[in-house]
C-alpha cells in the first residue's frame, strides 16, 4: 500500500469512527415530545374504524406522528392516552411548561386544541418549544383571512415562526410525520452542535 492511500484509509477510519460517536451521542438524546391536538372521534369509533375514516380523523394522525417519533428515538405523549389528567387544562400547562418537555407540537382541528393553542402562545415558557401542524388548506397562506385561527396563526408566525403546512396525500406539501421527522433531526443535531 502506498503512503498515500494508507492515510487516506487511516482518515476514512477516523471519520467512521466519528460519524458513529455522533450516532451514538444522537441515540442517547431522547427528547419529550407531546402531541395535542382533537380528542378521539365522538362515537367513538376511533379505535375500529376502517382506512377511510381514519384518514379524516385527526386523532388517528396524532397516533400515527407518535409512532415516528417513538422510531426516531423520541418519548413522543399524548396526555389521553399516557396519563389520566383530571383538570387536563390546568395540569397540561404545568407538564409543558417543564424543561424535560422539548417539543410540542399542535394540530389545532378541533375548538378545543384551538383554544389550546392559544393559551399555549401566550405562555412565555411553551411559546419557544411549539410546532403548529395545519392542513395546508388551512394554512395562512392559502386560507381566507380574517378567522380568529388564521389571525393566531400570523401571530405565532410573527413570533416563533412554526406554522407548517402539511397534506395528508404528501402530494403538495409533505407529510405531517415528514415534517416532524426533519424537524426532530435537525433540531437534536443543533443541540449536539451547540455542546460540542
Ligand atoms: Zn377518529
């Protein structure tokens, strides 16, 4: 082997071996992450309803977003689901509130998970950690101004800046769990980049 191909392996070694630290480091972060958005459907139908149904249903989706993130490594929560909360608006507040909680993110389709999120962005200590998911049919850009949710939307645009448009085909915007995926992954390797 000559000297300067046995450096160049020497180096691809050194770079491999980094590249799976930084994997390693990567694994050994797991994020909180909670998911609000609408409740289960009201006839409860939720939890035997075929392909079609559960394509319109925005529980379902949240379902779907916490299995991503439990595969990219996350601790992804749905307060129905994880936990018997009593006064769910009270003690949500408090949970997101904790620095061990990293992400939230909202699907604001219901009045309540629109409530919620209003009350979520005018609280100081969430506001940072939001990630609004919305049809982007529903999306400020596309949709009719003027509704109290298009106007809290432009004002979290204004502020933290995390409205993302979303299809549920993946044919005019990514999916919501694509979105969440890139999102996560980039958000973990800057909080790596910034300990480093
Ligand atoms: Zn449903």
């Amino acid at each position: 082997m000559s000297r300067d191909i046995e450096s160049l392996t020497h180096v691809q070694e050194k770079l491999g071996e980094l590249y799976q630290k930084l994997q390693d480091s990567l694994n050994a972060d797991t994020p909180i992450v909670v998911i609000c958005g609408p409740a289960k459907c009201d006839d409860g139908l939720c939890d035997v309803c075929d392909q079609e149904r559960k394509d319109e249903c925005f529980y379902h989706e949240r379902i779907v977003l916490k299995q991503c993130l439990r595969a990219e490594n996350c601790l992804p929560v749905l307060f129905e689901e994880d936990f018997d909360l009593v006064i769910a608006s009270l003690e949500e507040t408090i949970l997101l509130r904790e620095d061990e909680v990293e992400k939230v993110i909202v699907i604001p389709a219901s009045e309540g998970s629109a409530a919620e999120l209003a009350q979520f962005t005018r609280d100081p200590k969430i506001r940072p950690k939001l990630v609004v998911l919305v049809p982007y049919q529903y999306h400020p850009w596309y949709s009719e101004k003027g509704s109290f949710l298009t106007s809290l939307y432009m004002e979290i645009m204004g502020v933290v800046g995390h409205i993302y448009p979303y299809d549920r085909t993946g044919d005019k915007h990514p999916k919501a769990s694509e979105i969440v995926i890139t999102l996560m992954r980039s958000y973990r390797l800057n909080k790596l980049a910034s300990t480093m």
